[in-house]
C-alpha cells in the first residue's frame, strides 16, 4: 500500500506520487550526488551545476521511503571531495560516500575520506574529468592504492564507463583484487539487452564473485523513457536473476545527464520493483545488499 501523494513536488523530481509500495526499513539510495553552491566547481566543468544541497534531498528521502543514502562525487567538483564530505556530515551514520581521486593520491588522503565514512573509489571513463582522458593505467593504479591501504578495508573501486569500454577492460576487471562495482547497469542498450556483449562481461563479471552492479540511470539508455521504462525491464531483470545479492539501486538525483523535469523518482522505484519481481528481492536490493558493500 501507497503513501498519500505529497503536496507539491521535490526539488528535481517531477511528480507528487509515491512509490506503489511502503519501502522496508534501512532502504538505501545507492548512487546521488550533492551540489551544494558553497562549493566551487572544477574549472574543467563547463554546466553550471544545480541547486541540489542536502535540504532539498532529505526532501526525496521522505517522499521514497529511504533511510539511507551513498554520495557520490561528481564529476563538477573533480578530485576535490568537499562537497561530499561536508554532505557526509550532514548525514551522519546514515549516509556512506565514493570519491573522486587523482591517480598520485597519498595513503593520508585514503586514511581522511575513510575517516569521514566514505568506503570506496570512482573511476570514470565517460564523463569529462579534472585530469583530462581517464585510463586503464590509472584504475589499476588506484587498485593498487586501495588493496594496500589498510585504512581502505572493505573499499571498492567504482567504474563508470561506456560498454564498449567495459568489454575491452573485461581482462584488467577480471583480475582486480578489490570488490568491483557497475555504475548505471554498465550503459548497457536496452535493444540489446542481455544479448550485448557487455552484459556477457557483467555477467562474468557477477558470477566470480568480486563485482557488484548498481541499478540506476535507467534513463540514460531507455528509448522509452518514463513512468515504465518498459524498454529496459529485459535487462534489469536479467540481472536480478543472475545476482540478487549483489545488487544495489541508486535514483541517481539530482539527475543532471536528463533536461530539467523530466525524471520522476517514485517511477524508478517502481520499476526497481518490476526488475526484482518480488518483494523480498527488491527489500535484499535495498537494505541487504548495500549494508555489505557499505558497511552501514
């Protein structure tokens, strides 16, 4: 059963329903970002980046049913975690964060973001970053950093990247040392679905063990678009049945790769619910699974 719908919408979410079902307790949010004008965007980043603070998006907490929440540096702030932290802190124990780093970061830099909760690395291949092209080198660079550092334990590394991108890192994803997670259901065409070749990685992927993959940024493939994403069920799906528990969501808000009032985040719950086909899939999808990855 529903909540009532909200009197007026949220900040960067189109809609005032709810999602069709009451989320269990400890739901995590997995992938959002925070902008917060106090913080200066990178030079390198040319948008001007939205009012998206912590305010507005404890906002959307209250309209979906989560508890829970992981920050995840964008790429507008490029190496410098501020804004995540300072939103961390806001937060508090609820709340875990990924960074953004440069390839030459010190093990004292690793030792302050995990002091300040956050429990993993992004590195990511499609949007423009800081340091210019984003390189295999430089993943593995960070590996290194992270299965190394003692202060990193149970980190992961994060990796955002075009599918094409993802077949051709297949070896180097293979072999990493470190838990491993997908950003955006690896971009993966909807047309293709299951039958893409980067979903044949993903899969591999999955069943050694090592890797996780976020269900989130449906949106950015779907031809469909909402409130179904009808084009994107195959996909989702597949994935539940191939790796329940190594699954997570995310709503991806603010939603900054869509034009402005477009994406409704009660739609992306519900279609997390039609991927996991179950209540007890979707509650291990929300609460289960990311309290292992992120150490909640």
């Amino acid at each position: 059963m529903a909540l009532p719908p909200l009197s007026a919408p949220v900040p960067h979410s189109v809609g005032v329903n709810r999602p069709s079902r009451v989320l269990p307790a400890l739901a995590c949010d997995s992938h959002m970002h925070i902008f917060d004008p106090r913080f200066a965007p990178s030079p390198h980043w040319q948008r001007t980046p939205p009012d998206a603070p912590v305010a507005a998006y404890r906002q959307l907490q209250q309209r979906l049913g989560t508890a829970r929440t992981v920050v995840v540096t964008p790429s507008t702030y490029g190496t410098d975690n501020a804004c995540t932290l300072d939103a961390l802190n806001q937060f508090g124990d609820s709340a875990r964060g990924v960074a953004v780093v440069a390839q030459d970061v010190a093990d004292a830099e690793l030792d302050r973001l995990a002091a300040h909760r956050v429990r993993g690395l992004r590195v990511n291949f499609v949007s423009p970053q800081s340091w210019g092209e984003t390189t295999p080198e430089m993943l593995t660079t960070l590996v290194r950093k992270v299965a190394r550092h003692r202060a990193c334990g149970g980190w992961h590394i994060q990796v955002f990247a075009h599918p094409g991108q993802i077949v051709a890192l297949a070896p180097v994803l293979q072999a990493l040392p470190v838990p491993l997670v997908i950003d955006h259901l690896g971009r993966i065409d909807p047309a293709e679905g299951p039958s893409a070749a980067a979903y044949g990685v993903l899969r591999r992927l999955l069943d050694g063990g090592n890797t996780w993959v976020k269900l989130s940024g449906a949106y950015m493939r779907s031809a469909m678009h909402g409130p179904t994403y009808a084009d994107m069920l195959p996909l989702g799906r597949a994935l539940v049945r191939a790796a329940p528990e190594r699954l997570v969501w995310g709503s991806d808000w603010p939603h900054t790769t869509e034009a402005p009032g477009t994406v409704n985040d009660a739609d992306l719950v519900d279609l997390l619910r039609a991927w996991a086909g179950a209540d007890a899939a979707m509650d291990r999808i929300l609460v289960d699974n990311p309290a292992d990855l992120y150490d909640f």
